[in-house]
C-alpha cells in the first residue's frame, strides 16, 4: 500500500493545479448543494465535459471534490430555512432549523460543518485502507438483509413521537402507505394512482421533502404572522469546542460507522445512511423525545452518516465497478468516456489513480472546513430580511428548482400537496421526521421483502434466518419492544409528577 501512496503524493506534489481543482469543485459543490432542487448530482453531471481538458486522474479528484462539498452544502439551507439543499440534509433540518430558530443557527451550522467532516474522513479512511474487505460484505448483502435493515431504520419511529407513540406511528404508517403509490415493483400494476399518468412512477422524493420542510414552514410562519425574531438575524458561524465534540462523540462514531456500511451498499446512497443514522441516534437515546426539538445529536448523526457515505459509496464504483448512489453513477459515466473501466483489476492496474483519489477527497473533507464556514454566514445574511420577502423567494426558488429536476410540472404539485400535508401535521403536533422516514425506507423494505420471498420460493424460515438478516431483524423487534417500554415509562412519569 505505501509503493502506490507515494506514487500518488508524488503525482499530487508534481501536479499543482490539482489542488487548485479540488478548491474549485469543492466550492461549486457547497453552492449546488445548498440551492433546493439542485443538488450534488447536477454539480456533478454539468463539470463531466469539462474534465476532457483534463487528465483522468484530475478529472476523477474534480467530481469526487464536488461530491463531498455538495453532500455538506445541503446542509446550510436545511439548517437556516427548513429547506433541504439535497436529499440527504432532510434530517438535519428535524434538529437544525428548531435549533437556529432559537437563536442558534451558527451553533447548528458548527455542528453541522465539524460532524460533515469527521464523517467524511471517517468514510475515507475507511475507503482507503477496507475497500476490497467492504466490496465483499457489499456483496454478501441481498434482498432480505435490505429489508432487515430498511425496517430496523422504521422501528425508530417508535421513539419519535415528540412524547406520543400513537402519533409517531400513525405518522410513520402514513408515509409507508403514500410510498406504495405508483407501479407494484414487481407486478407492475398501478396503485392508488386514480388514472393519474403523474403518479405511475410514485412520488417522487425531493419533490416530496422540500414541500414537506420548505413550503410547510412558509405555511407555517404565514398562518402564525410570524416573524423572524432578531436573535435568529445575527448569525456568528463557528467551530464547536472540543468539550461540544466530545459531548457527541459516541454519535458521530457511531453514524460514521453505519454511513460508511450503508454507503458501501450498491443503490441504497447517502439519504438513507442519514435517515437510518438519525434513527440509531434516536433509539440509542437516554431521552428520543428531545429529537426534533433542536438538540447536537440530531444534527451530528445525519451529517456524520451521510458524509461518512461518501467515502462508502466509492467501494462499490471503484472496486467492483457498482455505483453505490445516484451521483457515483453520474461518476461511472465520468470514468468511461476517459476510457477507465471500475472494478477488481482498477486498484491493481492504476494504482495511482485510485489512491490519488483516496488523496484527493481527504484533502476536500479539510477544505471544506475551511469554505464551508463563509459560505454558511453568506447564506445566514439572507436571514436579515424580513420574512414577508424571505417566504416567497422560497417558494420561488423550489418550484423552480423542483421543476428544474425533470422539467416537469406535476413534480410542482406534488411538492404544493406535500406542503399542505407537512403544515397538516405540524398543527396536529404528528412528527413529520416519522413521515419522512416510512417515505424513504417504505420502497427499500417492500421491494427486498417481495424479492426476497421469491428468492427463497416464499420460505419465511429460510428468509429470515439468514445470519446477517437475523440479526438486524431481532435487533427491530427488540428495538420496537424498548420504543414501547420507553413511552409507557415517560407516562408513568407524567402521571406521577401530575398526581
């Protein structure tokens, strides 16, 4: 392993405007990130041209730079206006933005920014010295250990009730039942689509989140007049303490851990490493019913997994030629028309490049602390307008930017239902992180289920008694038991300090 580090520190040091691109795509991927409707994948897609002007092994630095900067960028505008920039910072605006919202946006920022980067090293450690050992385990993972592990995510929501199990359930059920819409995966029947041509392909799912958190809060504020207080306009960014970061140590280890597992997993991707981490944070909680309030560990899980995912989804591309997400896909399609082909023989044959890259999204993990900072507190100066100019430009810019997704206008009126839906069930105190969940883990978990069964000629036995998938499906049930057990405890405790 040292002969090809060497090799590849010797072609980064011989090769100055390297760093210069990683700047560059590290840059332009915090900026993409953090507009709604953009995201790292158009970043991602739009520089794929340019790098025939370059070498492939620059060009490869310049995607994987955009690809780590987007993944944080999300996070600024999640955080600031309860707007996902990306699908993968949809949990961090369950914490982040009621935290900013009580005058602690540059805190929320900090953590948002620190956790971003120790997952995102933490994910490229982990690339760099596991790969071959993660591709194998990647491979060993079908139908059934998918399913083990998208209901293991569900289970949570059991704890995010916001102190009622009744709601985080029927909210939970809720977005299970809305991700069933469109063609059976299987049969290719259509359901609950009503004759809509619209629905035939679901709903989609950042149509979805941004109405659920941008336009439901505007919803919100309006029906509220509510306006921005001046404690929420002066936002001073920086660093958590080292005291802070120790404070959440155990999270950020933790959601690294699982983002870098998760994103190891061909197609499963940054998003779903955030929603699962958030709910380990929650169910490893001495108090889940503080979740969605505003508190460090909601923030630190989902940015520490979904950076730390990064790193783990290049396994799959570079060791078995897989994409492990929808931007390494756009990747794939950036190292073919270079000629350069993943898989197993790439790490031996162009050593260079590979451990090149590995160099490269270090170094973009570092510069991201380093831009990430300035970019956050341009984006909090919006915030010194007032909100009656702030709220529309909101609206604006996601219709734009969901219609941008696939120039199509019923992605704009799913966005304009769901935010009717998001404000529905903020005035009915349902937790929308619950929704939220069933609508991104409901397609993983019914899909693996069906495939599966037919895998194992619909033997339940055989099915769940593979190892892996045992394992996360006893860890469920014990988790939904806790969840159970956890409320009927805080209820006691509430009837006690009533009586």
């Amino acid at each position: 392993m040292l002969e090809p580090f060497a090799e590849a520190i010797a072609y980064m040091i011989g090769n100055p405007t390297t760093f210069l691109l990683i700047v560059f795509a590290v840059i332009w991927g915090i900026t993409f990130g953090s507009v709604p409707g953009l995201t790292g994948i158009v970043g991602v897609a739009l520089l794929i041209p340019f790098t025939f002007v370059f070498d492939p092994t620059e060009g490869l630095l310049l995607l994987g730079g955009v690809y780590v900067g987007s993944t944080f960028g999300g996070s600024i505008s999640a955080i600031l206006f309860n707007t996902p920039g990306s699908p993968e910072a949809a949990c961090t605006a369950l914490d982040g933005y009621p935290m900013a919202k009580r005058g602690q946006a540059g805190r929320a920022l900090g953590i948002a920014l620190s956790a971003s980067a120790i997952g995102g090293i933490f994910g490229t450690v982990v690339l760099t010295l596991f790969a071959p050992p993660m591709a194998r385990l990647a491979l060993s993972f079908g139908p059934p250990e998918y399913f083990a592990l998208a209901v293991l995510g569900i289970t949570a929501i059991s704890g995010i009730g916001g102190g009622s199990l009744l709601k985080g359930l029927t909210a939970g059920l809720l977005g299970l039942g809305v991700a069933t819409i469109g063609l059976d995966p299987i049969t290719g029947m259509q359901r609950y689509t009503f004759g809509n041509l619209g629905l035939l392909t679901g709903v989609s799912f950042v149509p979805a989140i941004i109405g659920m958190f941008a336009l439901a809060e505007v919803l919100q504020r309006v029906s509220e007049s509510h306006h921005t207080p001046e404690s929420t306009t002066k936002v001073s960014t920086q660093l958590p303490t080292f005291r802070e970061l120790l404070a959440t140590r155990i999270t950020l280890l933790r959601s690294s851990t699982v983002g870098a597992i998760i994103g190891a997993l061909p197609g499963v991707g940054a998003t779903t490493a955030a929603f699962i981490s958030y709910s380990e944070a929650v169910r490893w909680s001495k108090h889940p019913e503080a979740f969605g309030t505003g508190i460090a560990e909601g923030i630190a899980a989902p940015e520490a997994a979904n950076n730390s995912a990064v790193g783990g989804s290049m396994i799959p591309l570079l060791a078995l030629g897989i994409p492990g997400s929808a931007t390494t896909a756009v990747m794939l399609g950036g190292l073919t028309i270079h000629g350069i082909i993943p898989g197993p023989l790439l790490m031996q044959q162009n050593s260079q490049l590979v451990y090149s890259v590995f160099i490269g999204m270090m170094l973009a993990n570092v510069l991201m602390l380093l831009f990430g900072l300035p970019a956050a507190r341009y984006f909090a100066l919006i915030l010194r307008a007032p909100y009656a100019l702030v709220g529309p430009a909101i609206v604006v810019l996601c219709m734009t930017g969901v219609y941008a997704l696939n120039s199509n206008p019923f992605d704009v009126a799913v966005m304009l239902l769901m935010g009717a839906t998001g404000f529905l069930l903020r005035r009915l105190q349902y937790p929308v992180a619950s929704f939220i969940i069933g609508l991104v883990l409901g397609p993983i978990a019914e899909l693996s289920l069906r495939q599966g069964l037919m895998i194992v000629d619909y033997s339940y036995w055989a099915f769940a008694s593979r190892p892996i998938t045992a394992v996360l499906l006893l860890a469920s049930l014990a988790s939904l038991v806790y969840g159970f057990y956890g409320q009927y405890r805080r209820h006691r405790a509430r009837q006690t300090a009533v009586g």
